[in-house]
C-alpha cells in the first residue's frame, strides 16, 4: 500500500511537507492505517484507509479493499474525509 501512494507525486509532496521528496520509510511513517470489515453479498470484505496522520481541512486518502487476505487498490481521495460503513444492503 505504501509503495502504492508513494509513486502519487500529490500524495507524497502532502506527507513528506515542505521538503520536495521523502525516504519511503519517512513516508510509511506519517502514515496511519485504519482497517474495517463487513460483509458484503455474503463474502467477508475488508477496507483499509490510509491517510497521513498530519490533516487539513483537506487532504488524500488511499482506498484499499481487500479480500482472502490480499488488498487492491482503488483510488485515492481528496477531500475532508473518507469514511467506511455497513448499511443493509451493503458494505
């Protein structure tokens, strides 16, 4: 996941701050990892929200979802937040 965001030139410049690059374990580093799951069609499902753990009234969010232990990636997300939840119908 972190190799991932790293190689986005908008999402590193955010979590490396003023300098214009960071090592990729400074960058791993003002990461933080938050991990839900559900149950989506029956199967189980796991989202993985990586944001850097400096924020603003804006900023990038990495989505991942996972399922049978690996996880893909989805985009990234620039905005105020990023939340993750079931509803009825689902996740």
């Amino acid at each position: 996941m972190t190799e991932k965001l790293y190689a986005d030139a908008e999402m590193q410049k955010f979590v490396c701050g003023e300098s214009d690059s960071c090592s990729m374990e400074d960058f791993k580093a003002g990461l933080q990892f938050q991990k839900y799951e559900g149950r989506f069609n029956g199967q189980a499902l796991s989202v993985c929200l990586v944001e850097p753990i400096l924020t603003a009234t804006n900023f990038y969010t990495g989505v991942f979802v996972g399922k049978n232990g690996g996880y893909a990636f989805q985009f990234i997300s620039y905005g105020t937040a990023s939340k993750s939840g079931s509803t009825r119908p689902g996740f």
